[in-house]
C-alpha cells in the first residue's frame, strides 16, 4: 500500500491449513470492485462525489532452498525452508472532492529483518506485529500540492516509495530495510509539479505505533525527483507496451536527505538514486549514507531487468554493498546478489515471483571472529494478491 503522495509513480509461519485460509481470503474478497487504482496524487480533476475503494495485499513465501551458515546478520525476509504468510493488509481507499483518506491494517507479517541490528530511525513500524501502515487524511487540491497527515510512507529513497506488492525482488536491499523506515507517524506536503516531485515530512522516529516526539525523536525528510524526459513514476516496470510513452527512452534522479533528532546522538544523512528505461529495459539504482555519533554507513544497491515476455515475465538481477561502520569491519558488513523472475497476470492482480539471494559476510560473528566470509543464499518463490 502508498504513501499519499507517491501512487503509481512509484509473522506467522504458516502451517498445512495456511493455503486453504489464504485462498479462502481472497476468494471472499473477489466480488468486490478490482478498483486498485492510481494511489496518492491525483492525475485530474478530483472526483465530485464521496467514493471508496477496497484495498488488500496478500503474500505467501515458499523457500524452497538454503544452504551456506546461519547468519541472520546477512539475512532479510524469509530464508529457512517452509511456507510463510509473508505479509496481509487490508483496508479502504475514500476520496471526497478535495479530500483523501487511507486506512490500512497489516494484519500478519513476517519481520523484514530477522537480525535485530539495526539503525535508530530504521525498520518497520512494531516489526512484523498487527499494525497500521497507512492511516491517514489528506487534502489534494491539486496534484501540485498535498497535505497529509497520520501514519504515512516515509519518503526516504526510492525503494521505500516503492509498494511491497511492486517489488522487482522478493525483498528490498539491506542497505534500505536496516537504514531507513517504512512507515510513521507525522506530516506531509509533497506535490508533482510534472519534471519534479517534491516531498517534505516531519515524523516520530520511534518504530511504535502510538509513539509521540517527546519519547521518539523527530525524523525531518526531504526528497527530490526529477523525469527531464518523460514520467516514470517510482514502479515503471508496470507500464505496458501500449503506454504511449513505453517507446521512448525516460531516465529519472532522485536526492534524499533527512536529519533525526534522537534522544542519544543526532543522525543525518544523504541518498541519492536513479531509474533509465526504454522499453522493455529497466535499470535502478540507489546508494544511501548515514551518520551518527561519528560514525558513517554506507550502502548501495544496482537492479537491472527486462522482460523477456512483453508485459508478462520480467528477469531482474541485483547487485548490492552494505558497510554497517566504514573504518571498522562488522558481521553485518556483505556483499549480496540476486536472480530473480516475476510473471504478471494480464489483470496484474496476482504476481508470481522467484528469487536467489546470495549475501557473503565480510567478517565473521563476535563469537566466532575467525568466520570471516561466511556465505548464505536461499530461494524463494512468491506469489502476491493485489485489490
């Protein structure tokens, strides 16, 4: 589910009975309207009259594979083999004239991270417990300016913008799950003023629900991105061959950049990324850096595809770097590579995607400082459910 703001241009284990209870939910919840339209800004005039939208996501993981040591510093998501209900959410979409609202539960989930190191102003909301992710109002005079307030979509960085449900892998990079946040409470204003988009936002730092600024800290973020040639939006592998743009080469830049104040030492940071597409070629990337206490972190994450089956099947590899503490050497420092395919339906409401990941730690565990290089991958196969 979307920020406001962002849209289109952008833990239970599961058991014998999970299968049956997952298509059950989605075959209770097939009458209602396949409405999942255009999130967050408005492209045109607003609606005249009150309407709602039904929201919901579901995914399940099947890992089918993993080898290598158990290292949860170096792993993310799903990895040990078995049937997960990875994440369900749902919820409505309302709009009245000018006005939007957004109420979204994540009713189960699975912690993106299984390692508990992670940065202060990281991570999600209550990790992986029943929460709300987007609860919010907005006011949307125009696309060129929106105000929005509540539980909403950090916009720091790309791949945060990005839905779970749009994902080209599986899973996010590390350097985005351990540094930076999903959802918070706090404010918005952020607009699409057609070659840029703008979005500046205060909200609580602390990843609880409920959590004010006196006990959590204050998160600024501002973020810009520029399509000098022609849109993209945050997920452009979504648009199809009959696009009247799919044709024209398109490249977008992204700067990123937020101050935290906490309650032990401040945090700052700077991030940058890009898209280029043509076609049925799509390219992203990002890099991110932090620092606090005097100590920097550095990441960066490289994600290029193509779809070998226009509009149906894309390939997509990844390339990524995280240095948890430059100067000296962590567990949690890696290297990481990924494979992996989505197939689309032509109603784009259902996705399957398979995934290997591949992570390689630069130093071994505190208990173990000799384990240096330590090597894990697992594959995963996905499929996802959209309202």
């Amino acid at each position: 589910m979307s920020a406001a703001g962002a849209g289109a241009r952008h833990a239970a284990r599961g058991g014998a009975s999970l299968p049956a209870a997952v298509l059950g939910m989605v075959g209770a919840l097939a009458w209602l309207p396949a409405a999942r339209a255009e999130q967050g800004q408005p492209d045109g005039p607003p609606p005249a009259a009150f309407d709602v939208f039904p929201r919901m996501l579901v995914q399940t993981d099947t890992v089918v594979a993993h080898h290598g040591a158990n290292a949860p510093a170096i792993e993310d998501g799903t990895t040990r083999p078995g049937f997960y209900l990875r994440r369900v959410r749902v919820g409505l979409d309302a709009a009245d004239g000018d006005w939007r609202a957004r109420a979204i539960v994540e009713a189960t989930a699975r912690s993106e991270v299984a390692d508990a190191a992670l940065d202060p102003i990281a991570g999600e909301i209550d990790r992986g417990r029943t929460r709300p992710t987007e609860a919010y109002v907005a006011f949307a005079p125009h696309k060129a300016f929106v105000l929005s307030a509540g539980s909403l979509r950090v916009p720091l960085g790309l791949s945060r913008q990005v839905d779970e449900a749009d994902l080209r892998l599986p899973e996010r990079a590390r350097i985005i799950t351990r540094a930076t946040p999903d959802f918070r409470m706090g404010a918005t204003a952020s607009g699409d003023l057609g070659l840029l988009q703008y979005a500046l936002g205060a909200f609580v730092v602390a990843p609880t629900f409920g959590a004010d600024f006196r006990n959590g800290g204050v998160l600024d973020v501002l973020r810009l991105a520029a399509e000098p040639v022609g849109p993209l939006g945050v997920a452009p592998q979504l648009r199809r061959h009959d696009d009247p743009w799919y044709r024209w080469w398109r490249f977008s830049a992204g700067l990123s950049a937020f101050y935290a104040t906490l309650p032990g030492a401040n945090e700052f940071g700077l991030g940058g990324d890009g898209q280029f597409q043509w076609a049925r070629l799509l390219v992203t990337g990002e890099i991110l850096w932090t620092r606090q206490a005097g100590a920097d972190r550095v990441g960066f994450t490289v994600e290029p595809g193509v779809f070998v089956v226009r509009d149906r099947l894309e390939l997509v590899a990844r390339a990524e770097w995280l240095n948890d503490e430059v100067g000296p050497t962590s567990p949690v420092d890696a290297w990481g590579g990924a494979l992996g395919a989505t197939f689309y339906a032509p109603s784009r409401h259902v996705r399957l995607q398979a995934a290997y990941t591949l992570r390689r730690a630069a130093v071994g565990s505190a208990s173990d400082p000799t384990g240096g290089g330590r090597t894990a991958g697992w594959a995963v196969l996905r499929a996802t459910f959209t309202l």
